[in-house]
C-alpha cells in the first residue's frame, strides 16, 4: 500500500492547518480486491503546548466500507508527546460504536522516537508500540524509516514497515520539529482492519436512521464485522475474510 499526506496552514489563521490523507493499495483476502483509505484533519496547533482537532476517515475493501468521526488531540512535553483519538466507527458493515487510538511517544534524540500505545477497535482492545528514524536531510525534506506491531484481543495482530519521504519542511528540520509543527499523525490505513474479518447475519439489520438520513447507508444489511465472539453470535455460517 501506499499512503500520501498534505497538510497547510490555513489562509489567515496560521495557528490552524489542515491535512488530507489518502492511501492505496491491494487487499488479498478471499479475492483480490482494491484496498482505499482516505482521511480529513482540521486542528488547531502550538508547537510549544500541543493541538486539537476534529478528524473523519472513511476506508474500503470491496464492497465493504466503514467510517471513523470524531476528535483528536496532542499534548507536548520537552522529548515526549501524548496523542489520543476518540471517535464513533460507523458504516455499512460494522456496529456503530465507540474507539480509540492513544499513543505516548518518546524522542531519543530529534530524529528517533518509539512509541507505545492502546487501541480499541471492533475486534477489542491492543497494544501498540512503533519507531520512526529520519535520516539526512535532502533539498527541502528528508526520508525516514519506520515501523510498528500490535497485538490483543481476538487473535489479532499486525506488523508494518516502511519508508516515508517528507518534502516541504519549511523551518522544521528535524523529526521533531516536523511532527510539531507540519503535518498530524496518519491513521489510515489501520482503520481497515475493523472490516477484515465478517460473517453473513442471520437476521438483516438496519443502520442508525442518521446514516440514512446523510445518505451513507440505505439498505438492510446482510453482513456485519468484529471480533469473532460477536460474529458467532449473530451468524450460524462463520467468519469469512472478505
């Protein structure tokens, strides 16, 4: 998969940015499918004290689909920063409900931090823990490595790597620097795992009337995502990968 981000001061407010997120790539389950993930911040920021802001992503693995809205926020300290996302999931396939991404990270020096966070998602609650190393600079941006795992309820458990190139640092040199005053944390595309692991419903259910109202959903559902107790509750036919 690939994942590209770009985010700006807004015009006349430069205490306000805002960030697109948009990832592609290919999904290998029972069929190959299109994976997609896309993702909106609007935030307010001091690189002294921290930032909040409100947050929507929306991810697909054909056909199935799921939403995250809701608030997110920073706190910094001289070498440590604490971010959380709180948030209703919502879509087409999943239980609307509540989740959470929390992460304290730790710089070793301004271009090396690890991480260590809690998850709650569909599937249940995780553990997460990642790094990210930036290497020397080039021409007006720089290239890092990085990389992170998580495991928990459900079975469940990740790992991811790879290598981002950040261009248009401005005065933000260092990794640092860049995570305070550029760009906010990329949470896509971990918001598809709340949709990799379904079952066919024995009784079609509707969605909340507001996600019909938006026009989001507009049918009955036939199949539902989560964990695999829940999964074996509503479904006699088992899980399915999609």
């Amino acid at each position: 998969m690939v994942v590209g981000s770009v985010s700006s001061p807004i015009l006349f407010f430069p205490s306000f940015g805002a960030q697109f997120d948009l990832a592609a790539g290919r999904y290998d389950g029972i069929v190959v499918s299109q994976s997609l993930a896309a993702a909106g911040h609007v935030f307010w920021r001091n690189p002294q004290i921290g930032m909040f802001g409100l947050y929507v992503d929306y991810g697909k693995l054909a056909p199935l689909h799921l939403g995250r809205l809701g608030i997110e926020a920073a706190l910094y300290g001289d070498n440590w920063t604490i971010e959380a996302l709180l948030a209703l999931e919502f879509g087409q396939y999943v239980r609307t409900r509540l989740v959470d991404e929390i992460d304290i990270s730790y710089y070793f020096n301004e271009n090396f931090k690890a991480s260590i966070g809690h998850r709650l998602t569909s599937r249940g609650n995780m553990v997460n823990a990642g790094f990210e190393k930036q290497f020397a600079s080039f021409g007006g941006g720089a290239w890092s490595l990085f990389g992170e795992a998580e495991a928990g309820q459900d079975s469940f458990h990740r790992v991811s790597a790879g290598i981002r190139f950040a261009f248009g640092f401005g005065d933000a040199e260092t990794l640092l620097q860049r995570d305070r005053a550029n760009g906010v944390r990329i949470r896509i595309p971990r918001n598809l795992a709340s949709i990799t692991q379904c079952g066919f419903v024995d009784v079609p259910f509707s969605d909340p009337q507001w996600l019909h109202d938006i026009g989001l959903v507009s049918r009955l559902n036939t199949t539902t995502c989560g964990s695999k107790s829940y999964i074996s509750g509503v479904s006699s036919t088992g899980i399915f990968n999609p």
